[in-house]
C-alpha cells in the first residue's frame, strides 16, 4: 500500500514538473505577439510624427515664402504711397496756380483733405475743375487704384503668415504628442522587453556596404550620408550628429554644392525624375502618399536614410517602405 501511494505521488510529481515546463516554455510564444505589436504601434506613431514634421516643414517654407513677398509688398507700398504724394502735389499746385486771386474756399477743402478718395470724387465733379489738365487727373487716379492694390495685398499676405504661423504650432504640437505617445509605450515594457524591441527595430535594417560607387558631385553627397550611418534620428533636426530623414538628404547634397529645401515633399520637386530601373547612387528616394519620406540611394537595391528615432541613420532596402518615385539632384 505504501509503495503504492510513493508510486502515485510520484506520478503526480511528474505530472506537475511537465504542466509546470509546458507552461514556462509557453510564455515566450505568448509574449512575442505583444512584442511584436507594441513594435507596430511605435512605428506607426514614430511614422506620424513624421509626417506632421515634414508637414511642419512644408509650412515653414511657405512662411518664409510669405514673409518674404510681405517685405517686398510692403516696400512697393512705401514708394506708391511717395508716388502719390508727389501726384497729389502737383494737382495742389495747379489749382492754386488756376485759382490764384479768386474765391478757392471749395478748392481749400479739397487741397486739404486727408482723405484721398474723398479728394479724387470731389476733384471729379468740381466743374471749376473741367479745364485741369486731363493727364494729371488720370495719372493721380492710377496711382491711387496702385496703392489701394498693394495695400490690399499686403493685407492679404499677413492674414496668411498668421495662417501659417498657427499651422506652424499645430504641426508641432502633434509630433510632440505622437513621440510622447511612443515614449510612453516603451516605458510600459520591461526593460528586457525594451531590449528585445529595440533589437527588432534595428534587425530591420541592412548590413552597410563596404563601397558605394558613386561618381562626381553624387560621390560627396552619398560619402556624407554614410558617414551619418548610426547617428540618431531627432524630428526638425539636420545635423552634425542627430537628423530627419530630409535634414538628412539636404545635408548630403549640400557637401555637393546643392541647395535642397527641408523637406521630403519639396525635395521631390528638386530635379528631374528618374525611374527606379535608371536608378544611380546619389539619387534621392521618396515614400508614401502623399510623400513624408525620403532617403538617399547606394546601388544594389539599397538607401541610406535617417529612418525613425528607434532606427536612428541606417541602411535599408530600396522597398522597405512604400515606393513612390526617384529624383536626380543638381
């Protein structure tokens, strides 16, 4: 009887031990999908934030854009306003001259006034006026339809800087949100958990090559490029140590002595378009519509792009985003 109880307990023992293993080995397999999904969602959120940075660039460059035709229009309003003063004078001076020694109380009114509007109607109907000279009359109403022109331009061109600027802070606002968004996934994960995602993140990129063969002025702008390989990915920035995917490709090219705007977007329009099989090293790489990406290609199917703040500046595959077309710069 005791022997046969030592065999049950002993069978129950072993039992125990197997559910036991079964389920520690089980947990792994469970936690991976999480893993894999928490992935998922940081990307998706680093890929956002993105794209409102690229947005944010967008709208600095027409602010500066704005800002500039505001300085010129303003400028322009200056020196119509001089214009019609000097107008505006010499109307003064003809009908004091035509009516010097008579009765000009009317015409004193008129003289004075601030109101060039006002003026221009009243000038229009005196008909002791009917002899002033006919080209001055229409040279003063042309210049004051040009400063009411530029004056309403004006008007309008710091309504959109205002616009712009407010667009400006909303883009911004929301890359901060999406990044502390991921911030704090990650921070919810162990940090073994943490350690596996990063691994993942970074198992996503490509082994460097040992050569790029590119030529002339592409040669400057691709060594740059590789040489950021490992530097950290940080939204708006271009450089020395720390970029965005088209701070990145701005700062390549400009070793070369090319200007590129930065932005994935207005770099799209920065050259000639070239199609994927006429691919050369240098050439600039664009992803997803509407475009919030850009990377610089290496030869054999691969870029070097400042990829996302997990990733940092790194290798990858030609189509390891979506694909949208090519550009040759310079």
């Amino acid at each position: 009887m005791i022997h046969d109880r030592l065999r049950i307990s002993t069978a129950l023992v072993g039992l125990t031990a197997i559910a036991v293993t079964g389920f520690v080995a089980a947990t792994p397999a469970q936690a991976e999908p999480e893993i894999k999904d928490v992935q998922a969602r940081v990307d998706r959120l680093y890929h956002q934030a993105e794209q409102a940075q690229e947005r944010f660039h967008d709208a600095k460059l027409q602010l500066d854009d704005l800002t500039q035709d505001l300085g010129t229009l303003e400028s322009d309003e200056r020196r119509q306003d001089a214009r019609l003063d000097v107008v505006r004078d010499q109307v003064r001076d003809s009908i004091l001259r035509q009516y010097q020694g008579e009765s000009i109380s009317t015409v004193g009114q008129v003289v004075v006034s601030d109101d060039p509007s006002a003026f221009l109607g009243q000038l229009s109907t005196m008909s002791a006026f009917n002899d002033l000279q006919s080209d001055l009359f229409s040279s003063y109403s042309t210049e004051l339809d040009a400063l009411d022109l530029r004056h309403e331009a004006t008007t309008e061109r710091s309504t959109e800087i205002k616009e712009v600027t407010a667009q400006l802070a909303d883009e911004k606002a929301e890359v901060d949100e999406k990044l502390a968004e991921a911030k704090e996934l990650l921070s919810d994960l162990k940090d073994d958990e943490r350690q596996r995602l990063m691994s993942l993140s970074r198992g996503d990129t490509t082994r460097l090559p040992s050569d790029v063969p590119a030529s002339g002025r592409a040669s400057a702008a691709v060594a740059y490029a590789m040489a950021q390989v490992g530097d950290s990915y940080v939204y708006g920035a271009a450089g020395p140590s720390a970029f965005d995917c088209s701070g990145l490709t701005m700062m390549a090219w400009a070793q070369a002595g090319v200007g590129l705007p930065h932005s994935s977007s207005a770099q799209y329009g920065s050259g000639p378009h070239v199609a994927a099989s006429d691919l050369q090293p240098g050439d600039l790489v664009f992803y997803y519509s509407p475009i919030s990406h850009v990377g610089m290609y290496i030869g054999n199917g691969l870029i070097v792009h400042a990829a996302n703040p997990g990733t940092g500046v790194a290798v990858a595959g030609l189509y390891s985003m979506p694909y949208v077309g090519a550009v040759r710069p310079g």
